[in-house]
C-alpha cells in the first residue's frame, strides 16, 4: 500500500474541505482499503467520516424513512420496525457478507462500492474499466457477468441494498458542490450504463449522506441466489415492493441486480403489473418482460432461468 496522510471530519463541510484533490472518504473502509492494498486506488489522503453524528440515524416517518449513509448493515439488519415497515430492505441487508463485515460495513458504502470483476481486481491487468482498451471478460470468464450493458464493459451491479431500495423507489441525497442534491436510484448508477470506467454516478468529492424512502409499498421481499449459503456475493438477486389490494397488487416495482451495470428495471413489466392478481403465471409474464433483450455470454446463460425464477419467487412472496 502506497503512503497516504490520515485526517478525521467532524462535520459534512469540513470533510469535503479536508478531501482535497486526490483524497477518499473512509467509513467502513471494507471496499476501499482493498483496492487501496491491491494499487487499484490511489489516494493522497483518506478523510474519516466516522464521527460525523448527523450521518448515523435511522429516523422512521409516517411518509417516509430516512437513513443515514454511515448506518451500518448490521444496524438496517437488526432494526425491528424496519424489518416490519422494509422486509425487502432488511433481508437484502442480512445478504451482506459476514456478520463481522456487516458490523463496520455502511450503507453508502454498500452502495458506491466498485466492481468485483476479478479482472477489475487483478492489480496486474489494465482492463476497460481502469482505462485500459480491453474488457477481457467479453472473451474471458464471463459467468459473474451482466446479460444487459449500454457499453463494452460487461461487470455488473454487485450492491445487495440498492437492488431493494430501487424496488422501493428510495432516493439518494449527496453533498454536492456545497449543496445537497436528491437523485433517484437509477440516477445514481445511471453513469456506469454508458461509461465503462464508472460504477456509479458520484463524481469525484460527492458525499452520499443519506437515502430517503416512501411508505407507500408496504410489500417488499428481495432474494437472491448464491454459490455458497452465505458470505458470498449474489449470481443473480431480485427485489420488489408493492401495496396489495384484495390479492391485486399496485404500483408495482422490481429489480434485478448482478446481471447490469445499473439495477435493472422494466417500465413495461411495473406497469403490466398494475391490478393484476398476485399469481404464478403473472409472475412468469412479468419476468418474460425484464428478461426481454438479454444477451448472455459464453459462460453466463444461466442466470437467465435463474433470474426467471427469482422474479417469481420474489413476487409470490410479497403475498406472504
């Protein structure tokens, strides 16, 4: 690891001040330090953000929650009314890791954690995302890899909670030029669908400070699947949320992760959704419309029918 100086932020303003140039803010630090260890990053400095107080709260609302981006994981995992008011939120929290990983592990850091590409990863390999010419999964060992990309680059979405709070229509806010500004799920990933080098769509010195979810989908449910039982990271994953009405459901949402560069969603599959029964056959016509247009590669056509099954199971579960 190259040297870098050390400092420690009391407030937003300061952190950003504090940042300088080349600087990263450190919470949790599980991302950043690796890639920091394997030369992947570079960093003058690392602001500690971990005492900022006004970024460690959950406060419920009867409209809305909001959460603080320095929450941990275990913190979103083990909050009670949350589990009751954001099941979908709470188990894709419990997905995360370890739980020792999800005791230090933050919330915006869940969120604007980089690739797991193992040839992003690959301290040796100048790959597409870190600016090189090739993506080598395109002709590589692609089964981890996404079935739906606006670029070259095929690494998908790998952030368990953003795939549940894009289901829930949370919304982002960051510290941005001196102000705060409010984004949408899709807008904060939007940046890595056509750029290849980008995971997300903060630049350089913003700050996530929060999320913001409505009430108004009382239903949710995230699943996904896995090589291994637990502490690994998901093949496929899927998330939605909805109110039910006499078995019909309304203002459906679902997304998909791991199979993206951005949490995956379909218009046409939310509104085919609206005021339909909570069945198994409109679960499956749902899934046809979010799978439509998915371009598997060499070693990855699996997670097709995997993410077939997924959309159904998590959809009947909503009626659970």
């Amino acid at each position: 690891m190259r040297p870098f100086e050390y400092v420690t932020a009391t407030s937003i303003e300061t952190a950003r001040q504090l940042l300088g140039a080349n600087g990263h803010y450190l919470a949790g630090g599980n991302d950043l330090l690796g890639r920091l260890k394997d030369d992947i990053t570079e960093a003058v400095r690392l602001v500690n953000i971990k005492g900022i107080g006004a970024l460690r709260h959950i406060e419920p609302g009867p409209d809305r929650w909001q959460i603080g981006a320095l929450v941990t994981i275990a913190e979103i995992e083990d909050h009670a009314e949350l589990r009751k008011i954001f099941p979908g939120l709470q188990q894709a929290a419990a997905e995360v890791g370890s739980q020792q990983i999800r005791n230090v592990a933050t919330l915006g850091g869940n969120l604007a954690q980089h690739s797991r590409c193992w040839y992003y990863r690959h301290r040796d390999i100048q790959c597409l995302k870190k600016r090189g010419r090739i993506c080598y999964a395109l002709e590589g060992d692609n089964r981890y890899h996404a079935l739906f990309t606006g670029n070259v680059c095929i690494s998908p979405v790998v952030s368990n909670l953003a795939i549940a709070l894009t289901a829930l229509d949370a919304t982002a806010v960051i510290w941005r030029d001196g102000q705060e500004r409010r984004l949408t799920m899709a807008e904060l990933y939007e940046l890595a669908w056509d750029n290849p080098t980008a995971h997300h769509s903060l630049r350089p010195g913003d700050l996530l400070l929060r999320v913001e979810i409505p009430t108004k989908r009382p239903r949710s449910a995230y699943l996904q699947v896995s090589e291994k039982h637990s502490f690994d990271w998901a093949l496929v994953s899927c998330a939605a949320a909805a109110r039910l009405e006499n078995g019909r459901i309304y203002d459906a949402r679902v997304a998909l992760g791991c199979i993206s560069p951005v949490p995956h969603q379909v218009a046409a599959a939310n509104q085919f959704l609206e005021g339909k029964p909570l069945e198994r056959d409109v679960a499956e016509k749902a899934a046809d419309l979010l799978l439509t247009g998915a371009e598997p590669h060499e070693h990855n056509a699996y997670k097709i029918p995997m993410a077939r099954a997924l959309i159904r199971r998590t959809l009947l579960q909503l009626g659970t």
